[in-house]
C-alpha cells in the first residue's frame, strides 16, 4: 500500500498554497483585487486574504499626503514663483 506518504505530501501543499494568500497591507494602504480579471471592492489595510490563484493584487496603493516644509519667509516667493499654477498647496504654519 501507499502508506501516510501521498496524504502527508497533499496536505502539506494544501496548507502551503492556504498560507500564500495571506497578505499584510500597511495602515495607509489599500489593495486593487483583481479577481479572474475582474476588478473587485478594494480591501483596505490590515490582514487580507487573497484567494490564490483566482484573485491577485493589481496595485497596493499609497494613501499617505506629502508634505514639505516651507519658512515663512519663503511662502511668498514660492507663491510668486507658482504663479497661477497650482502645483503646491503652499499654506503658512500656524
């Protein structure tokens, strides 16, 4: 007979491929889920499961706002430099 061998070997890959779709997203992340090349709700942060092989993750996206840091005395020539443009939403601390 066959013996514990052929089952032990199945079950091992089983619990593998369960564990593989686990995934850990970051608080300020959210994951696009692609599922049979559909798109599906994003998931947001914190423990995911992704079931493997029929979903995957397109993107993690970012969701942090960047900042920089700008003197006072700076402010209006940054202002004057911008011009119409608004590329910095440029605000004085307060």
């Amino acid at each position: 007979m066959l013996g514990f061998g052929p089952f032990a070997t199945f079950l091992i890959i089983v619990v593998v491929v369960i564990i593989s779709g686990i995934k850990i997203l970051k608080e300020y992340q959210r994951a696009v889920i692609f599922r049979l090349g559909r798109m599906v709700d994003p998931r947001g942060p914190g423990i995911t499961y992704v079931i493997p092989v029929i979903e995957s993750i397109g993107r993690a996206v970012g969701g942090r706002k960047r900042g920089i840091l700008v003197l006072a005395d700076n402010v209006v020539e940054a202002i004057k430099k911008a011009g119409k443009k608004k590329k910095w939403g440029l605000r004085p601390l307060r």
